[in-house]
C-alpha cells in the first residue's frame, strides 16, 4: 500500500487524503489569487482524493472545466478540482507536515502581479501554455 498524505481544515470539520507527494505549484492567475488573496501554493494529487464529510463541503463551479472547494464552517479551501480529468489539486498547507513540500513549477506567470516573486528557481507556464493542456 503506498503512503498517503493527510490533512484537515482549519476547525478539524473536514479531512482530506491523498497519495504522497513532494512537490508544490504556485499559480498565479486572478481567479487563484481572488480566492486567497496570493498566489495558490498548491499540490497537484491526482484522482486518488479524498474529502469528508461531504455535507461540510462547499463547491462552486469558478469555470467550464474546474471547481473549487472549502469547508463551509470555517471556510478552509480545500481542493481546486480539474474536472476533464477529476484530478484534485489541494492547498499545500491544508497537510500535516506541510513544510516537506518543494517548489518546482509557476503556472500563469505572465499573470503574477509585480509585487512578489519566489527565490526558488522552478518551472514556468503562461496562461496560454497552461489553457493549451486543456484545449
């Protein structure tokens, strides 16, 4: 059995599960930083998620192909949903230990506001790169 990564929201309501990784993205659309007020630090897990109780899940639809989720008793975001492919990808700080994780890939970057930038030197995709792996 391969290990697995664990995590909760904020006030513990919700649990998420989710096979090992060791790698992060940051994406730095609007929508993404809309919905956190910074870029999205995020683990890209795959279909093999996940998350409960469902009736303390709240989803909303943020476009034709994705959906986002949060804990609808303290608002914790909890998964950003590719729906083509029902891939998950979750919050990075939503995991226990969630310090081991490395920056390896930017997406949306020529989207990133100019008043931040990382130090790790990783992997970046534009918008239209990015929608490319969609179209």
């Amino acid at each position: 059995m391969s290990k697995r990564m664990e995590g909760r929201c904020l006030c513990g309501a919700v649990t998420v599960s989710a096979p090992a990784r060791r790698e992060m993205s940051a994406c730095h659309c609007g929508m993404c930083r809309r919905w956190g007020g910074g870029p999205l630090l995020a683990v890209h897990c795959g279909g093999e998620v996940t998350v409960g109780p469902m009736d303390k899940v709240s989803v909303f639809r943020s476009s034709e192909w994705a959906e986002r989720a949060f804990c609808s008793q303290c608002g914790t975001h909890l998964y950003y949903q590719l729906l083509p492919k029902g891939e998950y990808v979750v919050p990075a700080g939503v995991f226990d230990g969630n310090g081991k994780f490395e920056l390896h890939l930017q997406i949306y970057v020529d989207r990133k506001p100019g008043n931040y930038a990382f130090a790790n030197r990783t992997r970046e995709m534009t918008e239209a790169e990015v929608l490319a792996m969609f179209g």
